[in-house]
C-alpha cells in the first residue's frame, strides 16, 4: 500500500526541534506530573506501580473515566489507543473498503484522508466557508455526500481554525449522515479548551452511528502520554481491538494511571481551568499583535484551542514565507499548504507567553522582508 506523505507530520518533524522559538504545535503547554498527582501519590507509584502490560482494550477503570467525560456513554463503547492520531488510523484501515466514498471537512487534520485514499477509497471534501467566519457550508457538504458515501468526518472544534459549530449545524450534519445512512466521524480532541466556560457539545448520543475520536494531547496539555480513544456503536469498539492488535498491542502503564487521575471530574475541572487560563490570556497578546499588522495580517479569532488560522496578504506562498521564518528568523510555524489552503499560517499560541512574544518579534522580522 502507497501513501501520500502526511505533510503536516513531517514538516513538524522535520523543523520544529531545529529553531529557537517554535510557534508550530498544536497543544497548551504541557502540564508537569506534579499538577496531576501529589507528593503521596507519586510515593505511591514509586512504590506500587507494577509495569505490566495493561488490557489491551484499555482498563476498566480508564475506559469508565473516558467515558465520564460524555453523556449517556457506556464504558464498553470506548476503546483505548495510543493518541488520538492512532484512532483515527484505526478507523481508516478497518472502517473503510476500496469503493467507499468518504466526505472530509477541509480545512482539517489530514491523517485519516490520506490513509483512505491509500486504501483506495474517494475522498470527496466539504468546505468551513472563510468569507463566514469558517461557518459550516451546508451545500457543499450536500454535494460532498452520495449513495456510496460510507463516513462523513467533521473536526470539532477545528484544527486549525478553532471554530466550533453551532448546535443547528451540528443537527444539520447529522440530519445528512442519517438521510445517507452514513456513519458520523466526529474528531473532539480540543473539546475542553473554550475561550468561554461553555464546554463544546459533543456529537455523542445526536446518531447512533456517531463515532467520537478524542484524547489527553490537545486540551489536556498531556501530549507525552499518548492517551487517545475511540468511542461508537459495540461493533467499532470489537473492530478498533481487532485490528489495534497488528498495532501498538497497549497503552503503558503509568500512562493508563496518570490519565485515569486526570480525567477525573476535578481533576479534569483543574486542568481545564489551569489551560483556558493561558489561551485566554495569550489569545489577547497574539490578538494585539495581528491587529498591528493590519491589512496585511487578518483571523477569525478563534472558539476553542490554542492556535489561530491566521491570513496573509503578501506576494509569497505560505510554504515559502515559512522557510523564510526557519532560515533566516529561527521561528517556525505551520504553512497553510499543510491543510490544503494557501496565503494562510497556523499559528499556536499556547505556548510560554515570554517565548510567544519573542517568537511573534522574530515573525515581524520575516514579514518587514515582504512589505
């Protein structure tokens, strides 16, 4: 099997270790052990932990947290996973036969529609409309949708807008999926990082072929522990465990216990109140920054995440304008190529506010080139 190269990925790999200020990710600052667990509790695990491996579906006690964080979910609809990237690559690979047609928000993390292409699958794309603040484009995902369509993937909120859709536009998708008989992909990862206190709804319990993708990397801010999930309908779950048995066989084991502690309510209550602290605030000093280049810089600020999607107007394409960043400025973040759209930059936020007001000066200095 032939596979495109997965170019945000690899663009990631290839440059965000080798500059002075990274402004490329896609996660809040990671948090430290000790925000999760007390000096008593790491006592314990010192002592205690016994590293085994774990139930290859996940544990029981971490499933049943997992699903804590929906309504209505039963523990046996959630299958663990190493990060929410293995998820998604589970569902491509056991989900999706050649022939079958898959409907793909764009702009959008592009792992699962290139695995399915490789697979020999078609990929018909839907639109968030730029002109409307990427508002949801009914129409096209109208047309994105036929009698062969087997699963329509949306990312809410999105990366790498951060728009969040509306409870009508989320009804008006699952209206879609259900007239098609389609399953309904929805990717949550960044449900828990609002720039307000109302949590994103999720798209659990509106089908009952909604399918949910979410892990601890984004809003969390616990990336190094490679938690993800898959929770849908029993046979998704029995098919995610058939075929993560070619895979990654298991979390580990101190992961399994750090992430069950983590999503407990207060806990999670915590971490996200700790992580919408510092998006809030650095969203005000990016937000400051991209209004003193007006005219040339523009972004629809974003609802949810640590990153914006934010608009150029120079005569350069956004691959070029990012080399240019790397080679000459040592700051990096992420060419709007990457997500299928040009003259646009991902940029995150969520990083150290010192290190994201210097790195926003190195920016300056790129951009004073082009002007």
């Amino acid at each position: 099997m032939k596979i495109e190269e997965f170019k945000l990925e690899r663009t990631l790999a290839r440059f965000q270790n080798e500059v002075e200020y990274d402004l490329s990710a896609s996660g809040i600052y990671p948090m430290f052990i000790r925000e999760i667990l007390s000096p008593e509790e790491m006592e314990e695990v010192y002592n205690d932990l016994h590293l085994k491996y774990v139930h290859t579906a996940g544990t029981e006690h971490l499933r049943k947290a997992v699903a804590s964080f929906y309504e209505g979910m039963d523990p046996s609809s959630v299958f663990m996973t190493n990060g929410s990237a293995e998820a998604l690559f589970l569902m491509a690979w056991g989900l999706i036969e050649p022939g079958d047609e898959v409907a793909f928000m764009i702009p959008n993390f592009m792992l699962l529609s290139h695995v399915v292409e490789s697979n020999g699958a078609v990929v018909r794309n839907f639109h968030l409309d730029p002109k409307k603040g990427w508002s949801l484009d009914l129409e096209s995902l109208k047309k994105a949708v036929t009698p062969k369509t087997k699963l329509i993937c949306v990312c809410n909120p999105n990366n790498p807008t951060g728009t969040v859709l509306t409870r009508e536009q989320m009804q008006d998708i699952v209206d879609v999926a259900s007239e098609a008989g389609a399953c309904l992909l929805s990717d949550e990862v960044y449900r828990g990082a609002e720039q307000t206190d109302e949590m994103t709804p999720s798209f659990w319990g509106m089908y009952d072929k909604v399918i949910v993708v979410s892990g601890l990397s984004k809003s969390f801010g616990l990336p190094g522990l490679r938690i993800g999930w898959v929770a849908g309908p029993r046979e998704i779950a029995e098919m995610s465990w058939f075929y993560h048995d070619f895979l990654s066989t298991t979390v580990t084991t101190f992961s399994d216990y750090l992430a069950t502690k983590a999503l407990e309510p207060g806990m999670r209550g915590k971490i996200f109140d700790r992580n919408r602290g510092i998006v809030r605030q650095n969203l005000a000093t990016f937000t400051e920054w991209v209004n003193s280049h007006a005219g040339v810089l523009s972004f629809t600020p974003p609802q949810a995440g640590c990153f914006a999607f934010v608009r150029y107007d120079l005569p350069v394409s956004s691959w070029e304008l990012v080399m240019d960043m790397v080679k000459n400025d040592s700051v990096f973040v992420i060419p709007g190529s990457c997500f299928g759209i040009e003259n646009h930059l991902r940029m995150n936020f969520g990083v150290d506010e010192k290190r994201l007001v210097e790195g926003l000066k190195r920016i300056d200095r790129t951009l004073s080139r082009y002007r």
